[in-house]
C-alpha cells in the first residue's frame, strides 16, 4: 500500500484522539502543570508528552509490540518500572500541594528543555501505548505499509498527539482557569496525584 486513504486517515485520528484524551497519566499532567506553571512551562512539557508518545507508534511501526508479544516478561518489567515512575511522580505533586507556589514559566526557553525532557520521559514510563498503536495500526491498516505511507501515518499520529496536548497546555494555562486553580490548588494537586498514583498501581499489578 502507497498512500494512506482519507477514510484511514480520519478513522486513525478519531480512535487516536479519544486515547489522548482519555484521563490517564500524560493528560492529567498536562492539565495540572498548565494550571500550576502557566504556558511556558506547560507548551514545552505538552510538547515532550506528544513527541514520547509518538515513539511508541514509531516502536509499533519497527515490531516493538511483537517482541512485547513474544516476550511477555520484558513487557511485565517495563510496565513495573513504568508504574513505580508514576508512583514517585504521585508522591512529588501530593507534597508539592503543600509547598508555596513556584512562579509561572513565562518568559521563552525558562526550563523549556527540562520540561520537553520531562514529557518524553512521563510517555515512555508506560509501554501499554506500544500495544495500543500496533493494535490501531493493525486494525485500520490490514494490509503492510510501503515506507513512504509509514512515514505518512507518523506524520499523521505525531500531528494528532501535538495539536491535542499543545491545546490542552493553551486552554488549561490561560488567566481565568489559572485563578480557579490556585482558589483550589491543595484538592486538585492531591486529586491528580491520587489519579496518577492509582494509575501507575494499575500499571504494576494489571496484567
């Protein structure tokens, strides 16, 4: 197969999209580093979340998800380290909740690059995306990809994982949602790290 067919193409970005915007680690990030940081911190870090979760579909595309199949013990490993990194991420924002508010990243580039880092990495803790990406792309795409069109459907997913965590960054770090938060900010600080702690536990122990 050459190209990819508009039919393909839209079906992949609406699966694709409801997955992002299913409440999970990355997006709850997202959400509460937007409140508490602003646009500067938050864009870079939305930005790094996109990229880490575009590798899984770029690992899909290379056999990644088959070597998970055939080799379930290297896939049990990943998700245990990748759930003990959101139980420590839990941690820090439960006692940050406490601790005096750090001023809003606003001017350009003021830890941009941690932030980027920060969202690969938070992305790349869960394996389950690898999974998920072979599945779709299986499912969407039955017939095997020529180069040019796998090259075509990373573009698409990578552009679909920017735009929606780029938007949610926007709109969740603007003035009015800001000041609702910081009215809040011990309840949603502790409900986001009790999310992301109850999702990293399901992660190690779900099978």
């Amino acid at each position: 197969m050459e190209a990819i067919a508009l039919p393909q193409a839209a079906t992949l970005v609406a699966a694709l999209s409801l997955a992002i915007l299913t409440p999970g680690p990355a997006i709850i990030s997202a959400v509460q580093t937007a409140f508490a940081h602003g646009r500067g911190r938050a864009l870079p870090f939305a930005l790094g979340l996109a990229t880490g979760a575009s590798l899984w579909c770029l690992m899909a595309l290379f056999g990644l998800a088959l070597v998970f199949r055939l080799n379930p013990m290297l896939f049990s490993v990943l998700k245990v380290f990748g759930g003990l990194y959101l139980l420590w991420l839990a941690r820090d924002l439960w006692q940050a909740s406490t601790a005096p508010l750090p001023e809003a990243a606003t001017a350009p580039g003021q830890g941009a690059v941690r932030g980027f880092l920060g969202g690969i990495a938070l992305n790349l803790s869960n394996p389950k995306p690898a999974l998920f990406y072979a599945t779709l792309i299986l499912s969407v795409f039955p017939d095997p990809l020529a180069p040019a069109g796998q090259a075509a459907l990373y573009g698409l997913c990578l552009s679909t994982e920017l735009f929606w965590y780029a938007l949610v960054a926007v709109l969740r770090s603007t003035a009015p949602m800001r000041s609702r938060y910081f009215a809040a900010r011990f309840w949603i600080d502790r409900a986001c790290a009790a999310a992301i702690g109850l999702l990293g536990i399901l992660l190690i122990v779900q099978h």
